[in-house]
C-alpha cells in the first residue's frame, strides 16, 4: 500500500477535478432550470387564478426546494 501511496494520489487528483467540474455545471445547470420553471410558473395562468396565498406559496416553496 505505502508503495503505492503516490499512484493512488495522483489517480485521485486525476478523478477529482474532472468530477468537481462536472459537480458545479451540473448543479448551474440545475439552478438556471429551476429558475427558469419557478419564473414560468409565477407567469402561468392557473397560478394567477389560485384565490389562496397559502396554495401560491406552498407550490413557490415546493419548486424552490429543489434549488
């Protein structure tokens, strides 16, 4: 194992930034779209119709959860 100590690191680093890059535009991409579909969802009709403030909040909280 101890011979094996500097492979082991550099395959971790090898791994590690293309993972970590993935991560973050994923995660971008996933926020942009959420936002995206919240913004949609204020301007949809059936949600302007809700009576209730309660019912557009808790459709507005379900969706922003996800962000």
């Amino acid at each position: 194992f101890v011979d094996s100590w500097p492979n082991i690191r550099e395959n971790y680093y090898k791994l590690y930034d293309p993972y970590v890059k993935e991560y973050m535009e994923t995660h971008e991409t996933l926020h942009k779209l959420y936002s995206e579909k919240i913004q949609e969802m204020k301007n949809n009709k059936s949600y302007l119709n809700l009576k209730s403030d309660i019912a557009k909040g808790d459709i507005l909280s379900t969706l922003s959860n996800k962000l």
